[in-house]
C-alpha cells in the first residue's frame, strides 16, 4: 500500500534525492512544501485517480486513507505561519485549491455515500452568510477549485474533475 509521499510539488534536493527523514505533515517557508503538506498534495492527481486509488491498495484501503485525512486531530495553530493552510478538518485544508477535490475522491472509489458525509461536514463547517464566512483562498474568480464555485458545484450535485480524454461528473451533496 501507498502511503503519504512526497509530491512533486515537494522540491528535491537537486541531486534527484529528497529531504530525509521526510515529514508529511511539515509545512511552510524554508520547508519541501509551502502551501500545504503531503496530506494535501498527495491527493492532487486530477488526471488519473484510478491510478492513485491503484497506488494505493485498491478502493477500501483508499478510501481509508482518505478517513485518516478528515478524522486525525490537528492543532491548526501548527500552520499559524502558513497562510494558505486554513479551513482544517483534520489534514484537509479546505482554505487552499489543491484540498478541494479530496471530499470528492470517495466517489471515485465506489462510496459515494462516504463523499456525501464528507460534503455535508465541509459545508456545515467551511461556509456560513457572514464576512468570514468562507474559509482561506476564494480570490481566483470563476475557478471551479476556489471556495464560493466549490460550493455551488456541491449544491447541484455535479462537481467535477476533468481530464484531457474524460470527465468524471461526482454525486454531490443534496441542498437538504
């Protein structure tokens, strides 16, 4: 089984190496990672999930790594330095565009029960009608990864993800 690894959005040490030991959860300036960790990047494989849900064991064992990201206990003041980490459901960040997808990677994994639970715990959390409302990055307009287009995708029930030859449309969250 696949466990957390570095992403390639990690810097290597230029010698095709990387930093050991290697810290998933290590974030920041100065850090491999600067806008998230490897509990948020790992999942960023809009391009071939099914060779992600493959690297890592097969559907249940996917999708129980995904349970680890959204149940383990995170101290958010860990990230106080890192201004794109915000939003914290355990390792999910969803104040950051690399998270967003992750809630909906159950579905591809055959649970989609399992992305509606995570859905519901997303938007009963990481949006409210006030200033603060939203939590982290919506500064991108339109772009479907950023928060406010996130939400409305959830809410019709067709969020999806796309890739040059195919389009994978998820079963969202019902509005009730």
């Amino acid at each position: 089984m696949c466990a957390i690894r570095k992403p390639a959005s990690c810097a290597g040490l230029g010698n095709g190496q990387f930093r050991e030991p290697f810290a998933p959860d290590f974030a920041g300036y100065g850090s491999d990672c600067t806008e998230g960790n490897a509990w948020q990047y790992s999942w960023y494989v809009p391009q071939d999930v099914a060779g992600l849900i493959s690297a890592f064991g097969g559907d249940a064992r996917f999708t129980a790594k995904l349970d680890q990201i959204f149940d383990a206990k995170v101290d958010p003041a860990r990230f106080e330095d890192v201004e794109d980490i915000t939003g914290l459901i355990g390792w999910y960040a969803h104040g950051n565009e690399p998270g967003h997808l992750i809630a909906y990677l159950c579905d591809y994994a055959g649970r989609p029960w399992k992305t509606q639970q995570r859905l519901k715990q997303i938007m009963d959390t990481q949006y409210a009608p006030r200033p603060d409302g939203l939590s982290g990055n919506d500064d991108l307009g339109p772009r479907p990864g950023t928060s406010s287009p996130r939400w409305a995708f959830t809410q019709w029930r067709r969020p999806a993800t796309s890739t040059r030859s195919a389009v994978h449309s998820c079963r969202g969250r019902p509005f009730t």
